[in-house]
C-alpha cells in the first residue's frame, strides 16, 4: 500500500495510514490472551461439529457422534419425569374412584392432574373454568345430561358422546319441525307447556291442553313422563332450572324445529386411563358431582 | 513524516496516583494478656457455637426433626430450640434483623467498635489464621527475617509452607461443612457427606464457603476491614465523643523517650513521657497501625495494644493503661489537668436499648401469643358462582387449615352469612353433614374444596360476607376467615 505505516509518537503503537482532519487511527494490536482465546473458539466450534448435530445436509444433517438430538433428550427427560410420578400414578391406577374422593392426598394428586389436563383438552369447549358456554355443559352445576357419578362421568370422558366411538353415548333430540313431525303452531304450543314445566312465564292464550298432549305424544319416551329426562339417552330434565341452549321461546322453538346433538370426543385412547380417573375426579369435585 | 520512537523510549504521558496504598504485608506479634484472654475466649464461645450447634438435638416427638436448630427448606420449616416457625412467620427475621442491628449501634454507642474488634467473622476466623501461622512458621521476628532475606525454598520451608495452607484449608473447610449441617439433620449428613450420598448442592456450598473462608481470613485479613466493609464508615459516622475507644494516652505519653532518659529527666525533677517508643503496640496490631496516631479506619479496635503495652509498662516499672479504652472527651481533660469523665446513660444508649427493648419485647409477646390453628380462604374465580338445577347458588372456596401443633386435631367447620346456607367439603362424608369435620394432621395445612349452598330466595344481594370458623374441637380454639358469597 501507498499510505506511510508510520509509529505513532505518544502510544508508540503503529497507525493505519488513515488519518481525518489530522487525527491517525491507531492500529493497537489485539492483546495475544485475546488472539489466544479467539482460536481457541475456532478449535472448540470444529469440535463441537465433530461431535454435535451440526450442518444441514439435503434431507438431514451430519449427525455427529455423540448422537444427540433435542427430540431424544426430551424424551428422556419425559421419561424421568414419568418415573418420579410413577408410584403416586400406580395408586391412581389401582384405586378405585371413591376411593381417590376419599382420600384427602389421593383427591390432591387426582386434582392437580385433572386441573392440568382440563386446561389443554377440555377448556376449549367447557371453559378454563368449566362453566360450559351455550350447547357447551357447566360441569360445575349439579345438572348432567348422561350422569353426574364418578364413574358416569369416566365413562362420559372416556368415550364421549356421539363421538363415533362403539361404546358412547348416543341418543338425540329429533327434529320435529323440520322432518315434518309436528306443525308450527304445534311446536309453539309445546315450547310454552315446556316453560311451565319449570315455572317459566309462558305466551298469553297458548293451547296449554295442546302443549300437553303433544308433549305425552312425542316427548314423554325420552324425557320422561314427569319430563325429569333420562341419562341413558341424555335426554335433559325440562322441570329444573339449568337450560343447555336457553329456556327462552325462540330457542325452545329451535331446538324443537331442528333438533340437538351436541358431540363430546372420545378421549380414550387419547389420554391414558389414569389421567381420565384423575380427570374424573376432578370434574366431579368441581362441586356438581353426585 | 512521523518521526519514529521505539515504544520502550517513550515517556509516560500521564502519571497516576494508585486508588489505594499499595499492601504492606502484617506479622502480628504473639501477646498475652486481659484483652487477649477475652480473644481467646470470645473465639472459643463463637467457633463453638457455629460448629457444634448442628449436633445439638431437642426432643419434638415422634416424626418431628430434633436438630436444635434447623432450617428445613423442603418442608418450609425453621426450627429453633422450642420454636417453630412457618414460611410466612418470616418477619419475626425482620425482628431479629433490627435487633442485631441497633444491637450494633449500642455496641458502638458504648464501647466503639466491639463488635469488629471482638466477634466479627472476619476478625474471629483471621485471627485464628494468624495463630495457625505464628504455631507453624514462627513468630514476627522470625517471618520478618525470613521474608527480608529471601530465602531459599528449602524442604523445612516448603514443609512449613505446605503445613499452614493446609491446615487452613482445613479450618476453612470445616467452615463450610458446619454451614451445610443446618440445613439439614447434621448426623446423617455428615455421613452422606463422608460416603459421598449427599446432595451436589452441599458439596458445592462447602467448596464455596471453603474458598472464601480461606481467601478472606488466610489472604485479605485487614484488607477486607480498610477496603471491603462499610461498617467503619458507618460507625464513624454513627459514633460519638463519649464512646470508648482504644486510645493511646497523650498527656502521659508524650514526649517519647527513653528508659534511660526518662530516669534521668526525672531525677531532675523534670517531666518525661512514659513511652518508651518501643513499638509493641504496632507489633501486635493485626491490622499494622499505629494506635498513637489516634482513632482511625484500620482500627478494628481489638485491644491488643493495650496488653502489649502494659506488658511493656509493668517491665519499666510505670502505672499500665497508657494505651487503654477511652473517650474522646478525655483526652481534652488530661491535657487540661482535669479528671476523666465517664457517661454510659446518654440519650443514643438509652434510645438504642429502648428500641431492642420495644422490638424484642413485641417479638417475644407475638411469639408468645401467635395461634397454632388457622384459615385462609380463597374464593373461586372462575367461576365466582354456580346456579344449581333447583335454582339455589353455590359458591366454591379453597380452605387452607393450618395446624402448627405437634399433634393431629379434629377440627369442624361452620359457616356464619347467607341465610340457610349449608357446607359441603369435597371428599368429606360427616356423620354431622350440616357441620363437616376433618382431622388436620400434625404441623400440616390441609387444603380444604368448601361448597356453600345457599336457597336462592333467600339471597336478595349481590354479594353477601360469609365467615368460616374452624374449631378445634378438642382445645376450644377458633380461627376465622371472612370472604364473600356471589350471586350470579
């Protein structure tokens, strides 16, 4: 290079020849500990792709041959993780669901684990807090379409309803307007005698005597003769308190007209045995269980 | 064109001055006497209690740690002789704290620096780390001869070299085994630690403890009292003209002279200081001052000095205590001619133990009265309330029991605030349903799922205030936690 790599006078360390307004830049040489330290990062990162997964290849990448992979260390750490839970599981396991109530340590552990697994496969649906949302039950409230027992609701949980599996719940409200079954002001009637059953206000001038007889003609065979429902087809209770879809006419209309059926999943198999136990308890400490 | 320099034959631009004085090394001189004696003594009473407290036991019962004094992390308990203490009885550390600290300030308000010269970790475990090094490698002279002289790397010295670190290294090793042992059952832990079972964290926590303990008392000694600690700064700030201090007796004192001269002068009838300036007092000194320059930082006020130069006194024949405790106060008055006055009630001392009265005092009678029986109560927030199928409200609460008993205790649960309203606790079948009844183990807390029921009718406002009172059905005892009851 042409420019004068001249000392500098006051440092006594060399200049880069560059120099602005009379200012020199200084060319101070990296401390050797530094230079040292720096090739020995290179050193360590050509090891560190000997032995670690490191360059991406066209459908892989070099493997290394320590054979690690993040996939596998996690699953060890799950594994372990199973391990340190393993004694307290295997009681759950072995335990029956009464007897996890009863047990103040047991209904702990079982709640914990229902709480944990609730929030990432029921909550979409019942909510964080399981209070449901319309066509979606309050697990909270002591109202159950197919059963409010320990073991009704493992079964409701393990097999869901409608869901497509052999052993699940089904039955269904049919469509009575829409298949033609009853008339418009047949469905109106039968809304409103529906309302009275549990001590709803009703429309002025209904066909109270009309309500009732289409109600002994094509409800009773489900919901019952005192229409207090039945679990085995869940066929909800029309005398309490607790509406599924709303207790107001136009809703009621609706359900007549088009029929319900809502669809809860299957879990087994998706969730082994004893997180549906723990999940079973835990639904039914929520407060409605019976 | 530059001209060019070698760097070699540049001249420093700048000169500057070290931030801190450069180290002299210390060879404090063995010595005996009063404030030695007390040294001794202090040392003794203080390594004694840190390393043998651990092994102290105290019966609690079946089930219960008898370590005396224990800090029990994983269950969240401190152990202290008869008390027991639970995480969130924290504070009474915030009590101890203030009482330690104005303990200080008395300290400081009545004889000065006690607490460096006396029982501070640091002086305690230097001084120790200097009688190990007097016991091993001789005393000053011999030290200061040999530093001087260079020396050779014979075997003796490499033996004596070796001899010191280790043991050293082994006092500071222990240091850091006694400080494990009290967090956990000291006899079974030293029995892992021997056989290599117990936990990484305890031996990483003696290798720790060992290391500053070493490098602290073996290698910083007075460095970390001049440079290191803020308590001479403070104390200076904090101290007073009628607190005690080490104090070498100028109207005595001066001028310096002889043995020899002094006689001399004095059989002319002519006055004469009594020291010899025979540098005892700077010999013994652990932190290599000189107490005739007066009250200064490097200080730590340990007496020494004094038995050094009463030694020195009782030799020559003159009355002891030239160098002695002192307050500033006098030192005017001698030279004035006037008598020593003395005044340990004053407004800061009094002030001083009113306030570790006033907190102690709160401290002993809370503890003395705290309840072992309690309840929290925590609402449910998701939801707040649940309409049931007959139209009535429930409300879910979680109930923390908290037992500090040494004993299990039935406990029944009842409820005071919506009319009619019945409690249900999850898990639970009482034989007396309208008023459920646990039993709460031993030193536990039971978390409790209550269910309070309320008829719908009977519940006109929003939010109504509910107390639960547990009863400990055996001792009459009740604690109480109020929360609300929601209506959707």
């Amino acid at each position: 290079m042409a420019e004068h790599h001249d000392i500098d006078t006051v440092t006594g360390t060399a200049t880069t020849g560059h120099a602005w307004d009379g200012i020199k830049e200084l060319n101070t040489p990296l401390p050797r500990w530094w230079v040292i330290c720096f090739y020995l990062t290179i050193l360590w990162a050509i090891g560190y792709w000997i032995v670690y997964p490191a360059w991406p290849l066209i459908s892989s990448n070099t493997g290394g041959l320590l054979g690690y992979s993040t996939r596998a260390s996690l699953a060890v750490e799950l594994s372990d993780l199973e391990k340190i839970r393993g004694d307290k599981m295997a009681v759950l396991a072995t335990a029956s669901l009464a007897d996890i109530e009863k047990d103040p340590a047991l209904l702990a552990l079982a709640r914990a684990r229902g709480k944990t697994v609730f929030g990432d496969n029921c909550a979409a649906c019942h909510g964080s807090g399981a209070t449901g949302a319309k066509g979606f039950p309050n697990l909270n409230d002591d109202d159950w379409l197919w059963g409010g027992t320990l073991e009704q609701i493992e079964q409701t949980i393990r097999y869901g309803a409608r869901s497509g599996n052999a052993k699940a719940h089904e039955g269904q409200m049919l469509a009575f307007g829409k298949d033609g079954v009853l008339k418009r002001d047949e469905i109106v009637a039968v809304a409103n005698y529906v309302r009275s059953l549990s001590g709803l206000p009703t429309r002025q001038g209904y066909d109270a005597a009309a309500g009732a007889k289409i109600f002994a003609e094509n409800c009773v065979a489900c919901h019952g003769d005192n229409a207090k429902g039945n679990p085995e087809l869940g066929a909800p209770n029309l005398t309490d308190q607790i509406w599924l879809y709303g207790s107001d006419e136009v809703t009621l209309i609706e359900t007549i007209t088009n029929g319900r059926a809502g669809v809860m999943p299957a879990w087994e198999g998706r969730l082994d045995p004893v997180t549906i136990k723990a999940m079973a308890v835990y639904v039914h400490s929520l407060g409605g269980g019976k | 064109m530059n001209q060019t320099v070698k760097p070699e034959d540049l001249e420093p631009v700048d000169t500057y001055d070290p931030l801190y004085a450069a180290h002299k090394k210390v060879y404090p001189q063995s010595i005996s006497g009063t404030f030695r004696r007390i040294k001794w003594g202090l040392m003794a009473v203080c390594l004694g209690i840190y390393y043998f407290l651990p092994f102290v036991r105290w019966n609690r019962g079946l089930d219960a740690p008898d370590q005396a004094v224990l800090i029990d992390f994983p269950n969240r308990r401190f152990y202290f002789f008869f008390i027991e203490l639970w995480p969130q009885e924290v504070y009474y550390f915030t009590g101890l704290l203030i009482i330690a600290a104005v303990a200080l300030f008395l300290m400081n308000a009545i004889g000065g620096r006690i607490w460096c010269g006396y029982l501070c970790p640091q002086t305690v475990w230097t001084d120790l780390f200097y009688a190990v090094e007097r016991l091993v490698e001789g005393d000053r002279r011999e030290r200061m001869r040999r530093d001087a002289s260079g020396g050779g790397l014979t075997l003796r010295r490499a033996t004596e070299i070796g001899l010191k670190h280790t043991i050293w290294l082994m006092i500071a090793w222990w240091t850091g085994g006694a400080w494990v042992l009290y967090f956990s059952d000291a006899p079974t832990l030293v029995k892992d630690l021997a056989t290599f079972q117990a936990p990484v964290v305890a031996y990483v926590w003696i290798a720790m403890l060992t290391a500053t303990t070493y490098t602290l008392a073996g290698h910083m000694r007075e460095q970390v009292c001049v440079y290191m600690c803020p308590w001479p700064r403070i104390q200076a700030a904090l101290t007073d003209e009628w607190a005690l201090n080490v104090t070498y007796r100028y109207d005595r004192g001066e001028q310096r002279t002889s043995v020899k001269k002094a006689a001399e002068l004095r059989a002319l009838g002519q006055t004469a200081g009594d020291c010899v300036d025979c540098r005892q007092c700077i010999a013994v000194c652990p932190t290599g001052i000189d107490i005739r320059d007066g009250a200064q930082l490097d200080c730590i006020q340990c007496g020494l000095c004094i038995d050094a130069c009463d030694a020195v006194m009782t030799k020559i024949g003159r009355p002891t205590r030239l160098i002695g405790y002192d307050n500033d106060i006098n030192i005017h008055r001698r030279e004035a001619g006037k008598p020593p006055i003395y005044r340990l009630v004053r407004a800061r001392t009094v002030a001083y133990a009113a306030i570790i009265a006033v907190v102690g005092g709160f401290m002993v009678y809370t503890l003395a009265t705290r309840s072992l029986l309690d309840v929290n109560v925590l609402h449910d927030r998701n939801p707040i309330a649940v309409k049931l199928s007959d139209g009535s409200i429930r409300n879910a609460y979680t109930a923390r029991v908290l037992n500090k008993h040494g004993f299990g205790r039935l406990i029944a649960i009842d409820i005071e605030g919506p009319a009619n309203a019945t409690i249900h606790v999850v898990g639970v079948d009482s034989v007396t349903p309208d008023r459920p009844m646990i039993v709460v183990g031993r030193d536990q807390t039971e978390e409790l799922r209550l269910l309070v029921t309320a008829p719908a009718a009977s519940n006109p406002e929003k939010s109504v205030p509910v107390t639960f009172h547990i009863t400990d059905i055996g001792l009459g005892v009740v604690a109480s936690a109020t929360d609300n009851f929601v209506s959707p």
